[in-house]
C-alpha cells in the first residue's frame, strides 16, 4: 500500500509543479510583494504595519489560487479524461487515490510557496522606507535580484539543451537560489557586515521571526484550503471549484466572527433575538474558523504568539483536513469515473 501511495504522490507532484499557471502566480506574488514593500510607505504611522497584513494577504491569495489550479488539474481533469478509472480499477481504494492526491497537491503548493516565502522574508529584513533618508538594503536587492535572474537563466538553458520541462526545472531553481539568497541575507547586515545567522532571529527589532510564525499558520490554513480544493474536484470543474473556493474564503472570514460575537451576546427577553443567538452559537460552532490562524493583527500589535497557541491551531488545523480528507472521500466512492 506504501508503495501505491508513493507512487500517487510522486505523479500528482511531478504534474502539479509542470502545470504553467505555477510560475505564472509565483512570478506574480514575488512582483507584489516587491511592490508593497514601497506602496506601504504612504501611511502617517509606522508603514510596516501596513506591509504585515498586504504581504501575508499577497501569500494567501496566491496560495488559494495555486491549490485551486493545481487540485483540479490532477483530479478533476482525471476523471474527465477517464485516467482516474485506470488508476482505481487496480488494486488501489479510492480512499488512498485521494489521500495521495491529495499530499501530491499539497507538496507541489508547499514548494511553489516557498519562493514568495524567501520573498516575504527579504521584504521584511529590507523594511519600508519610510522618509527619503532611510538607506536601500543592498544584500536583499542584490540576493535577490540574482536568485530570480538565475533560476530563470539556467530553466532557459535547460530547457533550450536538454529540452527538460522550464517550468518545473525554474521552480527547482528558484527554490534553491532563494533559499542561499536568504542564508546571505541573514549573514550579512544592511551595511555588508557579516553577523551570525541567528540576528535576525535574536534581534528584538527585526520581525523576522514573529513573520515566521505567522506564514507557518498561514501555510496551515493553505493546506485546509488544499484539502478543500480536492474534495470539491471530485465533483466539481476547474472554474466552478476555484470559484466555491473564493466564495468558501470570503464566508469563512465574513461570518466567523460576526457568528462568534452574535454567539456570546448577552440572553434577553425577545425571543427573535434568543432565535438568533442560538443559531448563531451552532454556526459558529459547526463552520470552520480561521480567523485562529490569521495573526496579522497581534503582529501589528506587537503581541507575541505564544508556542502552546501555536501547538492548540496546528492540532485544529490537522483535525479540520481529516475531516475534509474523508469528506473527499465519501464523494469520490460513489463518482462514476469510466
């Protein structure tokens, strides 16, 4: 059964990294991030307050469109193509089809993350230039700069020798290339003076590490986002999928804590308003609430995420994708894929 596994995963993987709306997004999401670094600097107060919740937005975003994309073009497309009924008609259960379509997703939307993660954290070491006397960070401009203009000289390269697939080999390359861009950048200061490899994690101004924690939640709730994606691809096309999607993100942020604040009001006499309430008490606690996860706002705050809060949401996290995971399931049983 390992072996079946391994191998789903291997080929979801392979075709989720090749599929081009990949580097479309991650080339998109590294340009906005550059981008907030300076349209933040227009507040009257601290500017990187602004770049917390734009940067982290820019993050989410780009993740829910990457495991839109990507679920649907291992899932649904199989079982329109009828590929799924090949697969399915061997000695594999449609529960391990899922499951491992479903790490193969979420592998290829980790990988393709994290290039605009290296980004991030370079935007966030770079800082907002708040008045024209604020000097340019020369390591994460040139790191940076380098490690794109790399990765996308040697996917051309390959690509035009050995004819191997540009999209796949660039994200490859940019992994890498980003991730020794960042190991510069945290070995050297803004003055190119080399410093240990924990400043920018010891360092009480730099808010590097509190930004780490908030993309580690974030990565979480794009991997419930994911585990979404699949189960609505069992069913559903590739625009009405990325659709329910969006629609399912925006419900979520909108009503979970409109549900939350309508749950705990006080109990009055009216009982409309004690209707209300108790609907809005089994709402709150029958949808999924993310908000735990968004932590935006403590980062604006200066409060810092304790670990045992981390521990407590990534255990929530984990429940609410077996959950979603055997919904996936019970839809893909009764699928007709020949």
């Amino acid at each position: 059964m390992f072996s079946q596994l391994l191998a789903i995963f291997r080929n979801t993987f392979v075709e989720s990294i090749r599929q081009p709306i990949a580097i479309v997004v991650i080339i998109a999401c590294n340009l906005v991030l550059a981008l907030c670094v300076a349209g933040a600097g227009y507040t009257m107060d601290d500017d990187n307050l602004l770049f917390i919740p734009l940067g982290l937005s820019t993050l989410l975003l780009g993740g829910l469109f990457l495991a839109g994309f990507t679920a649907t073009g291992v899932v649904s497309l199989e079982i329109e193509n009828k590929t799924a009924l090949t697969v399915v008609s061997k000695p594999v259960t449609r529960p391990l089809f899922i499951l491992g379509k479903y790490l193969g997703v979420a592998g290829a939307l980790l990988m393709a993350m994290w290039p605009m993660i290296c980004t991030l954290l370079l935007c966030v070491r770079h800082g907002v230039m708040q008045t024209a006397s604020t000097s340019y960070d020369g390591p994460v401009i040139l790191f940076g700069l380098l490690a794109f203009f790399g990765a996308l000289f040697v996917g051309l390269m390959v690509n035009y020798l050995y004819r191997w697939p540009f999209v796949s080999t660039f994200i490859w390359m940019f992994n890498a290339t980003m991730t020794l861009a960042l190991i510069l950048v945290l070995v050297v200061d803004k003055e190119w003076h080399l410093q240990s490899i924990t400043t920018e994690f010891t360092n009480h101004e730099s808010p590097i590490a509190r930004f780490a924690v908030a993309i580690l939640l974030l990565i979480e709730t794009l991997l419930i986002f994911c585990a979404i994606a699949v189960a609505l691809s069992t069913r559903l096309g590739q625009v009405m999928t990325i659709l329910i999607m969006i629609g399912v993100s925006v419900v979520i942020s909108a009503l979970g804590p409109f549900y939350a604040n309508a749950a705990r009001d006080a109990g009055s006499g009216d009982l409309l308003i004690e209707g209300k309430r108790v609907v809005a008490s089994v709402m709150y606690h029958v949808m999924p609430v993310l908000d735990f996860l968004w932590v935006a706002d403590d980062l604006s705050a200066g409060i810092a995420v304790s670990g045992t809060y981390v521990l407590t949401v990534s255990l929530y996290s984990g429940l609410l994708i077996v959950a979603l995971l055997g919904i996936a399931v019970a839809l893909f049983q009764t699928r007709e894929v020949g």
